[in-house]
C-alpha cells in the first residue's frame, strides 16, 4: 500500500502522474547548466488552469539571478494550460497530473522530481522577484548546524500592502497569515514570532522534508501548510521570516471573498487539524469549541451558509485516520488571548494592529 509521507493512506484511486514532458534534445533541466553550478534551489509550481497568471508567473522564475530548477506541475487544468507551458517554456520541467490531485499532493510530485538543497514552493498567481532564490539562500544556510527548517517569505499585494508574512497559531491551532492588508513599513519579522510560511511562497529545506515528510494528503488545500509547520516545530525545526518582499501576489487581492468552494476546503482543514492534534482534548478545548459555535454558527445565521460547518465535520470525520499527535506548545504564539484570536479573523486587524517599537 502507498504510504503518504504523513503515514496515511491515500485513496485507492489515487496513482503518481506519469507524463512527464520531455525536454527537446534532452536539454538540462533550468539552472544546471549555468556556469556549471548545481542550483541550490528547485521552484515548484502547481497549476490548474490560469494560463495568464501562469504564463507571469513562470517568466518571473526564469528571470532568477542565481541558477534554479523550475518543476511546474499541471494538476490536470480544465484548459490547454499544460500544453501552452509545455511551448512557451520547453527549458522548465513539466508534470502532467494524470487526475486532479489537489494542491498539496500537487506539491508533493513537485518536491519529489526535484534535489535541490531548497524547496521554494510558488503559487501560480505569484510574480518573484529576481532575487527570491538568492534571497531563500542567504537566508537558509547550507550548515549542519542549523535547524532551520523553512522560510516565511514576505509578499506584497498588487496596491503595494502585505498580502502575508508567514503564519502564527494560537493555542487551539488555528493559524493566521501575518500582515495581511498591513502597509510593507510594520512588517516586522519576530513580531509576532512567526510559526512557518504561508502557501503562496514557501521556502524549505530539504533535509528538513526528509525528516518529517510533505504535506499531509489527507487535506486537498488550505491548511496544508500550517499541519507541516506544526510537524516541523515538533521536531526541532524552526522558521526565519526572510526580510524585505520576495514578490508580489496577484491573487491576494481578493482573498477577503471567499468562494463556496474554498469555505468548504478551508472548514475541512479546520476540523481535520482540530482532531489530528487532539485540540478537543486539551486544556483549551472548551476556548476552541466556542470558536467554532461562533464562527460556523455566524455564517449559518447570517449568510444561511452551510458549507464551513459542513466542511469541519467532514474534515473532523477524515481526522480519524491521521496519526494521534499532540500540538507543539512551543509552536504556537500563547499571547494570542481568545479576543485577540476573533480579532485577528476580520479584514482589518493588521493594517489597525498598532506596530511594535523597533
């Protein structure tokens, strides 16, 4: 049986992607031919439809000023998305999803094609900057020594504010994209101290993956990321916030409206990590319980929406069948008073959240 790298197992039907587009007269995948140097930094990129914002994207990680591998994984896009790439861009690598895996498994293929020494995970609506890889590096050193797991990487939104900063938990687990809607001057990278990096753009190494495994398949998007920051603290793993903007993400300006779809995958997550963790039984059960009756009760009231609480008790069903694991104590931020948590859920709380002297 396959064994995801969380120890669950996926679906029966589930099977690895096969095509994998050849490279035109065998020609080296980007970066290791430049100057005879092995790049230190394999780029993946999922995709499922979007050529534009594909097409911006790919071109930006092309554009790098020190040499890396470029993985982009098409997740079976309900478009010609895969064959414009395969044209457009015969020197990047491209993996064919046989099905529609999802994001995080999507994610997984990508790391797996690759060695690099750094993972730079990179949402297709996001454009890098041309020193985002020489960024990651200085940032993550090759040293024995370290324990630096991962990377936080800062991104901005199209009309110049943070779109996100890496993520902070609170005790029940719940995880928050710092800075979004800030402006870039009260960005601060160790205020609050940051847990991991959120999705759009995240760095890791990969002695770090070998260790504690890929994103958790159980969970097709949203949440993947904080569930691997969680398992990364847990063993002894920390994150850098890397300084100064890495790039710009274009999908993030309208990260405030919420589609049906992605209310349900989110609520999914949420009550899958809930019990995957073991938050309901814990000190902070009763806290997290009336989190959740307010939150999902809001939208049901409200916007006669069903889909969040729907998704948590599908999520918390899935649950069952992770591995028992407690939640880090010293990965979660415990400043974060309940107030504070159902604050830091409204669009504004960053761009209002008073900056901390420097």
């Amino acid at each position: 049986m396959l064994v995801s790298p969380a120890g669950i197992a996926p679906p029966v039907n589930w099977t690895l992607p096969t095509d994998r587009t050849p490279r035109p007269g065998g020609v080296p995948r980007k970066g290791r031919s430049r100057m005879g140097v092995e790049p230190e930094v394999d780029i993946v990129i999922p995709v499922h439809g979007g050529w534009e914002f594909v097409r911006t994207c790919v071109r930006a990680a092309l554009a790098q000023t020190v040499p890396v591998t470029i993985t982009v994984v098409d997740d079976r896009s309900p478009d010609d998305t895969a064959d414009r790439i395969a044209e457009a861009f015969p020197e990047v690598e491209l993996v064919r999803n046989d099905v529609n895996l999802g994001f995080a498994r999507s994610c997984n293929v990508g790391i797996s094609a690759g060695r690099a020494r750094l993972v730079m995970l990179v949402n297709s609506d996001v454009v890098l900057r041309p020193d985002a890889a020489a960024a990651a590096i200085a940032a993550l050193p090759d040293s024995t020594a370290s324990r630096l797991g991962s990377g936080a990487t800062l991104l901005l939104a199209p009309d110049g504010t943070v779109d996100s900063y890496g993520i902070v938990a609170d005790v029940t687990g719940a995880g928050f994209v710092r800075f979004h809607g800030a402006a870039l001057s009260a960005a601060d990278p160790v205020d609050p101290p940051v847990l991991g990096p959120y999705g759009a753009v995240a760095v890791y190494d990969r002695a770090a993956l070998d260790e504690v495994g890929l994103f958790d398949t159980n969970i097709f998007m949203y949440g993947e990321e904080l569930d691997l920051a969680f398992r990364l603290r847990a063993a002894g793993w920390d994150c850098v916030a890397i300084e100064g903007p890495l790039g710009t993400h274009l999908g993030g300006a309208s990260a405030g409206r919420e589609s049906a779809r992605q209310r349900r995958l989110s609520g999914f997550a949420r009550g899958y990590l809930l019990r995957k963790y073991g938050v309901l039984r814990s000190r902070w059960a009763l806290r997290a319980l009336a989190v959740e009756i307010v939150v999902s009760g809001a939208r049901l009231v409200l916007r006669r929406d069903m889909l969040s609480l729907r998704g948590r008790w599908e999520g918390w069903l899935r649950g069952a069948e992770a591995p028992r694991t407690a939640l880090p104590l010293d990965a979660v931020d415990g400043t974060i008073g309940l107030r504070e948590s159902m604050r830091m859920r409204g669009d504004r709380y960053w761009a209002e959240r008073p900056t901390a002297p420097r």
